[in-house]
C-alpha cells in the first residue's frame, strides 16, 4: 500500500530554487531566471532575495515545458505502461491521462527500466502477451529493487481457456486484468492497488 504520508515526505509543497534545478535537471541560475522573467511562479521570503516555488506553479510550469514531474504527485496516481504493442500502447496511455493519471509508456524492458528510475511510478502496468518483453523477468527485477519496494504490479493478460496463466506468478503482482478490458476496469483496478 502507498501511503499518503510516504507520497507527502517525498513532495513539499514549496521548492527552493536549488530543489527546483535537481529536480529540472538544470542549474539554480536558470531556475531563477525562470522566475525573474515571470515564467515560472512563486514568491520572495520577506527580507531576503530567497524564491519559493509552490508544487501546483511548478507541476504547471513543468507540464508546459514538457519537462518530466520527476516524482512529483500531481494526480491519483503515476502509471508505467509497459507494452510492446505501439498502437495498443498509445491508446490506453491516452485513455489512462484523460482519467486523471500521469502516465509514462514504454515499448521494451529496457525503455521500462530506464523509465522506473526516472519517473519512480506508483503502479507498473505490464503487457504479460508479448514474448519480446520479458515481462515476468522485468516484474522480478522491479520487486528485487529496494528502491521500488512501494511500487505495485499489474498484469494485462490474455487467458487461455479462461483461466488466467500459470506462467504468471501469483505473488509477484498486485492485481491482473483479462483482456477484453475497459477502460474503466483498469482505472478501478490502479486506484485500487494505488491506495
């Protein structure tokens, strides 16, 4: 379970300047020309030349700028869509953002990799139907992490004969989904195991 208190410790509501750069991945100077020139939103501590930046002006600026939320929380929940169909993939990522979700996706185990460091999801969403993904190998990875120890798992699969696959292991997921799926379903079953 990912507590709210877990999601509050690892977002203030107010940055610095020097918060703001790491988490932009870009120097403090240009944080503050950001804010000087009126682009990005804050205000001054009284007395000092210090910026403060609330999380809403800076979710906002970095959506703007397509700049990745880094961790940040802005909604009911970051998703990884892991999916090697390019098509399929794109319409649930799209499905997910109308939801209220931020999502990343992802074509490859190593694309999803590299994503799980940068983007730290709440929910890993993984495609178990595609061979080349090496899916149960990425959710043994992912659960071997300790980083990623509050991260969930869910499984979008094909059953064969009804039943969902043995070939998955049970207590390595969260939750699973038997295609055909809605939408709806899915967004139940993330906030479901987001809570």
């Amino acid at each position: 379970m990912i507590a709210d208190d877990d999601r509050k410790e690892h977002s203030p509501k107010v940055f610095t300047t020097g918060q703001v750069a790491r988490l932009c991945n870009v120097a403090p100077r240009t944080v503050s020309k950001w804010f000087d020139t009126g682009q990005l939103r804050g205000y001054r501590i009284p007395g000092s030349r210090d910026r403060r930046i609330p999380m809403d002006q800076l979710v906002r600026f970095m959506k703007a700028h397509s700049i990745p939320l880094n961790g940040l929380d802005p909604g009911p929940g970051r998703i990884l869509l892991v999916d090697a169909d390019r098509e399929r993939r794109g319409l649930i990522h799209r499905e997910l953002e109308r939801s209220g979700f931020t999502v990343e996706s992802a074509g490859s185990a190593f694309e999803a990799g590299m994503l799980v460091e940068r983007f730290k999801p709440h929910v890993v969403v993984l495609d178990m139907d595609s061979p080349s993904l090496s899916s149960v190998d990425l959710a043994a990875a992912i659960r071997c992490e300790p980083k990623l120890t509050g991260t969930r798992l869910v499984a979008l699969e094909t059953p064969e004969n009804g039943s969902p696959s043995a070939a998955i292991p049970r207590g390595g997921f969260d939750g699973r989904l038997a295609r055909p799926f809605s939408i709806p379903d899915l967004c139940d079953l993330l906030r479901e195991v987001c809570r």
